[in-house]
C-alpha cells in the first residue's frame, strides 16, 4: 500500500491565537520542541554518521529533553489543559499521558546532568572538566585555510574537547556503548514525547487544521 501525504494551510492565528493563551503558548512550545528532537534524533540514527556529528546531535537531544519534560509538566498542571483537553482522553489515553509524566519525572536529574555537561553547547564547568584531563585524548590539530587574501581555521581539537566531557560519566562503558546508551535513552524519551503530541494532535491541533480524528470508541489503534 502506497504512503499518502495530505497537508493543510490555515492561518496560524486561528490555530493558536487568542484565549486560552497559556495553553496555546504550552502547545506551541511543545510542536517546536517535538520538531526539534524529531530532527536531532534524526541525525544521530544513521550508523554511518560520523561521530563528531553524532555526538553533537545527541547532545543537543538532552537540552530538547530536559525542555520539553518541563513544558510537559506545565501543561500537565494547567486549568485549561484539564478543561480542554484530559476530559477528552479515554482510559488508555490518560494511562500514556500519565506514563510519560511519570517517565520524565524519572528521568529529570539524569537528563539534566548529560545537559550540563554539555547540552546547553558548551559551558565553563565543561570546559574546566575538559582541561584538567587533557590525557584522556591524543594529539590534537588545528587547520588554517586560504583562499587569496582571507584565511579561515578549523579547530579540530574541539572535537576532542567535546569528547573528553562527553565522556565524563560513561562509568566502565566504551565510548561506543555510552554514546549508544545515550541515544537509546534519549529515543525512549522521544518516544514518550510522540505519544503526547499525538493526543494534542489528535484532540486539538488537527481539527484546528479542518482534519477530521475519530473519537476514541471509533479507533483501531
């Protein structure tokens, strides 16, 4: 069976404008947090990415998680999510709503240290973990280009300043098996992630977009 794609343009106001404003502020926070795991988690699948780019993009994945679980949580606690949205959902759906909260809950201070570490870019106490075990790499290298009268660097050995923290609480795991480690968690919390959007999807956004969603008694899935 051929896939089948079907998009749909309204204007944006009428999808998130007006009342009730914190709600709408909490589902546009969480459609461009969502996009954004979407593509990091993206980018660090291919098992032929380089490691450099992979690690970046699982980095970058833990600052998205440790958003997105806070926005979860907001949302979660607010009056016009309860009044709008929960009293849509059926049992199951509320089980899974319930099940991710839980799940970043858990999670919090595990994905909060991966993101200070490193997901936040690059902060100080990284980089002061970094410098103080410099023995942990090799050698190290900078490249300068020309062209005519400009020239550019490339300073390859961020790569394993990166690196060095990136490591920082692998335990007795290789870099491989951590970096996996890393990715299989950040998925189950993209995962998490997707079962959230689809209920705001499903009971809030598509409509707004004129799809129509069966009510849940009508769904085989």
């Amino acid at each position: 069976m051929s896939k089948r794609s079907v998009t749909k343009y309204v204007p944006l106001r009428r999808v998130l404008g007006g009342k009730p404003l914190e709600l709408h502020a909490s589902i546009a926070r969480l459609s461009v947090l969502y996009e954004d795991l979407y593509l990091e988690l993206t980018e660090a699948a291919p098992p032929d990415v380089k490691q450099a780019r992979r690690s970046y993009f699982i980095r970058r994945s833990f600052a998205t998680l440790r958003e997105f679980g806070e926005c979860l949580v907001r949302l979660d606690g607010g009056a016009d999510f309860r009044r709008v949205l929960w009293r849509q959902f059926d049992g199951t759906e509320r089980g899974q709503w319930n099940a991710a909260i839980a799940w970043f809950g858990e999670h919090a201070q595990q994905i909060q240290n991966v993101r200070n570490d490193f997901g936040g870019h690059f902060s100080y106490d990284a980089a002061l973990y970094a410098v103080q075990h410099l023995d942990e790499v090799g050698d190290a290298s900078l490249e300068m280009r020309r062209d005519g009268e400009t020239a550019g660097p490339h300073l390859h050995f961020a790569d394993a300043l990166v690196q060095i923290t990136f490591l920082r609480r692998k335990a007795e795991l290789d870099e491989e098996a951590y970096a996996t480690a890393l990715f299989m968690l950040a998925r189950t919390g993209y995962q998490q992630a997707v079962r959230c959007v689809h209920l705001v999807l499903a009971y809030y956004l598509a409509p707004r977009f004129g799809f129509l969603v069966k009510p849940p008694s009508e769904r085989t899935s």
